[in-house]
C-alpha cells in the first residue's frame, strides 16, 4: 500500500510517500514568502514559485507523477491536537472533520493549517481514503493525577487540563528503543526526550505514556527553540502589571521571542553551541538550563514510573548533539545511568538505526535514534484501514412471529375463489404488508390460531414458524433462508373457507436485510454471514452467530430474528444488534 503522508505548518509543508515502511520520497516546501518558497526533494534542494501551504499542496501531485509516483493508494494527515476523544487515528469523513475543527481552540497555531491541507488533499484525491493522526492521542492514557491542574472547577470544566504532544514521535521512538533492546516494550519504563525546534520528554511506562511535559498546549516544558517551557503562572499578571503586557503580546512572547533565541539570541542550537564554544555566556547559559531541564524531567519520570530502564534521545538536537546528551546524562549516576562517550559521539543513525550508547555496567540504556513521524503516521493508517470498519449505525432488529405467505391459489382455497386480503398495516420493508385476515394451523400433534398472513402474494406458499412452534404442531421443521423450500413438511392451513395441504413449513434463518449503500458503509456483501451482538431486556444480551446479510435495493436496515431467538436474547420491543468485529464478514463456505 502506498500512503502519502502530509505535516502541514503555517510556514511549511514536509511530505513523504511510503510503499510499506520503506520511504519512496521526501519532501518540503518551506519558508513561504511573496512569489515563492524554498523546496527540498529527496535532499535537493531548490527554489519553487508557491507562495502558500495551498500552492505548494496542489503542486504535490505533479511531483508525485515526475516521479513516476502517480498511484497512491490513501493519505495521511498529521493533526497537532485531536482534544479528549480521539485515542487513535480517524478515518476523515464529515463527522471526523466537524470534531478536528471543535478543537481549533485547543490549537490554534497549529490545526488551522493542518485543516487546510486535509481540505485541499481530498479535493485532490476525493477517492483515496484519508486519515487523521493526532499528536495528543499517544497521552490519552495519562493517569488524570497527570493531566489535571490544580485550578477551579470552572476552569476544568471548561477544558484546562493537560494533554501532551509529539505523541507519534513518543510512540514510535519508544517502540523503536524496545526493538533496539530486544524487549517487550511492555516490560520497560522509558523516557523518551525529543528535543527539535519544539521539545518535551514522555514517560512511557510499560508501553503506555503515563505522563509528558507538555501541557495544555505546546508550550509547558521543555526550554524549545523559541518557546519557553515552564514558566511560573505568577509570570503573567507581574508582567501585565510591571510592563503593561496583554495576554496576546505574553502568549506571542512565549511561543516566538523565548526559549533559546531569548536566551542566546538564535533558536538554532548548532548557533548557540558555537556561541558558547566561543566563550559568550549567554549561550553557556542557555546550554546549561537547557539540559538542566532536561534532566530534571528524566528524574521526575524515572520517580513518577518507579525506575528508568532506558532513555532515548530524538528530534534535530537529540539526534545529532552529542555534547547535549552528555549533558543532560551528567550526574544520572544515582540512577544508574552512565553515558559512554565514545558511543556518544557519532552514532550511526542511518537507516533508522538504533544505537546504544550507555557505558558498559549501566543499569540503563541510552538510545539515540532518528524519530520518524512520517513513518508512523503511515503505519497508523494502514493498522486503521486493515481493522474492520466500525459499523456506522446500529442494525434495528425486528422480531418476526409465526407468518405465512400465500399464492393466489392458497388464497383462492383458504378464502374463496376471486378472495383479496385486506391490507391491515405496512411493515418497514417497503411495499410489504400484514393482512387483516389470519389463517390456522394444524399439525398432526396441535393446531396454531391467528397466524399473521404477509403480502404481497408470492409464487409459493412459505409458512414461518418458530422452533417452539413446529414441536407445537409434532413437525420438524428445518432452519432455512427465505425460498429454500425443497423437501419442507407439509402442514395443513385452515381458512375460513377451505383447508390446504401445502409443503413450505420453515424455520427462518436469521438474516439481515441491507440496501447496497447501507453494506458499503458496514463493509458487507451480499451472502456475507457475521456475527451480530443484541443487547436485551433484563442484561439478557446474545451474540446471534451465522447471520445471513442480504443485500438488495430499496429495503431497510433490518435484522430479523425469531421469537424463540428474541425471547432467548430477553428481547421484548425493539432492540438494536451491532456486528461483531473481529469475527466480521466471513465469505459463506
Ligand atoms: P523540528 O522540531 O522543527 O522538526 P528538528 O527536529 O529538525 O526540528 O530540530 C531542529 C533543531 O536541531 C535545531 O535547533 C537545530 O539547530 C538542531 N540541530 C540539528 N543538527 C544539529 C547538530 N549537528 N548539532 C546541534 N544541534 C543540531
């Protein structure tokens, strides 16, 4: 499968195109200006005329097609913050879209583009599936001691808490360390430190993030390139106050004017390490409260998780400083962490690689490997469409009681000849019908009274009973699918006017009643047979195994079971079944 994945900022686009794992193309456009931008494929780098996220979106299939890289086969999207609800990758439809854009507030300098690429990716490819990865959702699994601030209820109530970003860069790095080590990521409690142009550290602790330094926004934390990480929230009234800042010129300070371009005067690390290098203290002190912060999240997490097996750097300055990461593991000893430096200094990362490069007789393994969102962004996808599709709606069932259908004839013998059933009640089929007039029964062990007739008339008598019902009338009446009439017990109908002995007595075979838009949207086929949970009265619920779909056009969404099977599930009026994922649409033997 080839997946085109997109991370769309306000001042960039980065894109990749992945057959499996294996990246097939790179790409970005960046620093947007009047008449043009630069561009970067495959590490050449150039200038291109687009002048905007939506130029240089639209120039992406041409690219694509240069290439010989025309065939994709879905897209992903890169989402900054998904808010509470989406745990995991969304496939992008309107409802999708309606809840990334409820949460624009959450993100307001990151989702708006993101948003915008998505729009303009399904004008371009209105057929290709798409999907939503969102940073946040690797931290839903925070224990609520980490994600709450200990502020007023209304606050919260209003959404102050703490979410956590670089999540697919977390995920991925902390599953790449495991893999590195040979272990269950389940075994281990990792933190993970991607240090970019944004920063934060996560705790992963037995393959879950249980808490990260980032907070509500993108800006608790870590020292970043321009951002501030923590701050005291006393901050701000004394700046309002004392300087006669608002709360947009302290927030647009926080994220752009701080962090190590405040400090040192570049956000660019490899600037500020030559700074230093060459004795301006300002940068020496930036480098020193950058990794002091870093290392003091590591010894919050290692308390936080109850101990610290491995940590792995990431992200531009993680990847490629070897003097920040001794840095930062300086004085880790106590903790049993103990850097070599000869490992340190030029890990090889190239293709994905993994090193270690902790001191022999450290309890803890030190990581560097390159983070690649991308990659798992396209992973996600493909997880996310290989898994069944969730069902759309529930299926509403319907309890069908004992019934027959009648030809003209029987209905000539049973009623009198010329005789028309009077139409008592349309049934939710579409021009299907319950007759005034009932009919007996008669076996040769009993007799059932006021059995329902059904309309329209058809070419062959079909009588529909329970398997209580048959032992009821002493005949043994097989489970069949609708028509299937070959070799059925006679019984004896009894009409007002006549008797007749007709063949066609049945138990019906569960089924489901589906129109051709209603089985795309379940992902069923016509003969399918699946597995279908009904909750009942009374906790009563049951898994109505083998359930025969069919598909035609104009019917309603329905399934239809037996009264025997209704009253087994604790089924009194209506009742809503939902298809059984995993077991989902097996073909018929
Ligand atoms: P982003 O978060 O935008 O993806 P990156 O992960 O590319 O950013 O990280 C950018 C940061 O990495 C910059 O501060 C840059 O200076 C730093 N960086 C890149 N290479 C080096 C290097 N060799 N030494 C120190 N810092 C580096």
């Amino acid at each position: 499968m080839r997946v085109l994945v997109f991370n769309a900022g306000s001042s960039s686009l980065k894109f990749g195109l992945f057959d499996g794992d294996r990246q097939i193309l790179k790409g970005s456009f960046d620093r947007f200006r009047e008449g043009g931008c630069d561009v970067a494929i495959d590490g050449h780098r150039g200038r291109a005329p687009h002048g905007d996220l939506a130029a240089a979106i639209a120039a992406v299939p041409g690219v694509l097609a240069e290439r010989g890289h025309a065939a994709i086969d879905a897209v992903g999207h890169r989402f900054a913050h998904g808010g509470p609800d989406f745990t995991g990758p969304a496939l992008i439809d309107e409802t999708v879209i309606a809840a990334i854009e409820a949460q624009t507030p959450l993100a307001p300098l990151h989702n708006p583009a993101m948003l915008q690429a998505m729009h303009l990716a399904r004008s371009l490819w209105p057929d290709l599936p798409q999907v939503a990865v969102f940073d946040t959702s690797f931290h839903l699994t925070n224990p609520a001691r980490a994600t709450t601030y200990a502020v007023p209820a209304a606050w919260r109530a209003a959404g102050l808490r703490r979410y956590g970003f670089h999540g697919t860069s977390h995920k991925y790095v902390a599953h790449r360390a495991a893999e590195a080590l040979g272990r269950p990521l389940t075994d281990l409690r990792i933190v993970s430190v991607h240090l970019g142009n944004g920063a934060s550290a996560c705790a992963v602790q037995f393959g879950a993030s249980m808490d990260s330094s980032m907070g509500m926004t993108p800006l608790e934390g870590l020292v970043m390139g321009t951002r501030s990480g923590d701050v005291d929230p006393g901050a701000f009234g004394f700046l309002h106050r004392q300087l006669g800042l608002d709360i947009s010129a302290i927030e647009a300070a926080l994220y752009a004017e701080s962090g190590l371009k405040a400090l040192a005067g570049s956000s660019d690390m490899r600037d500020v390490e030559d700074r230093a290098a060459s004795g301006d203290a300002d940068a020496q002190l930036a480098i020193n409260l950058y990794a002091y912060r870093a290392r003091k999240y590591i010894g919050a997490y290692a308390a936080a998780m109850g101990g610290l097996d491995a940590v792995v750097f990431t992200g531009g300055i993680g990847e490629n400083s070897a003097s920040m990461r001794r840095r930062i593991c300086d004085g880790m000893g106590f903790l049993g962490l103990m850097l070599d430096d000869d490992l340190n200094r030029a890990p090889d990362l190239t293709d994905l690689k993994a090193p270690q490069i902790q001191a022999q007789g450290s309890r803890v393994a030190v990581i560097v490997t390159e983070t690649a969102e991308q990659l798992m962004i396209a992973r996600e996808l493909r997880e996310l469409l290989a898994r069944p599709r969730p069902l759309p709606r529930a299926i509403p069932v319907a309890v069908s009681g004992r019934h027959v259908h009648l030809t003209a004839d029987a209905v000539a013998a049973l009623f009198g000849p010329g005789y028309r059933l009077t139409e008592a009640a349309p049934l939710r089929q579409p021009g299907n019908w319950v007759a005034a007039e009932r009919i007996a029964l008669e076996g040769p062990k009993g007799r059932l009274e006021r059995v329902a007739i059904l309309g329209p008339l058809r070419p062959r008598v079909q009588i529909e009973v329970s398997r209580t019902d048959s032992f009821a009338l002493g005949l043994d009446a097989p489970v069949r699918d609708s028509g299937q009439l070959d070799g059925t017990p006679r019984v004896r109908l009894i009409g007002p006017a006549g008797v007749l002995d007709s063949d066609g007595l049945i138990v019906a075979a569960r089924h489901i009643h589906t129109n051709p838009a209603d089985a795309a949207a379940m992902g069923l086929a016509d003969g399918d047979m699946v597995d279908v949970e009904v909750q009942g009265g009374g906790s009563r619920g049951l898994v109505f195994g083998r359930t025969l779909v069919r598909v035609s056009p104009q019917v309603v969404t329905e399934m239809h079971i037996d009264t025997d099977e209704a009253n087994a599930a604790g089924i009194a009026g209506g009742a809503e079944g939902a298809l059984v994922q995993d077991v989902h649409a097996r073909p018929v033997a």
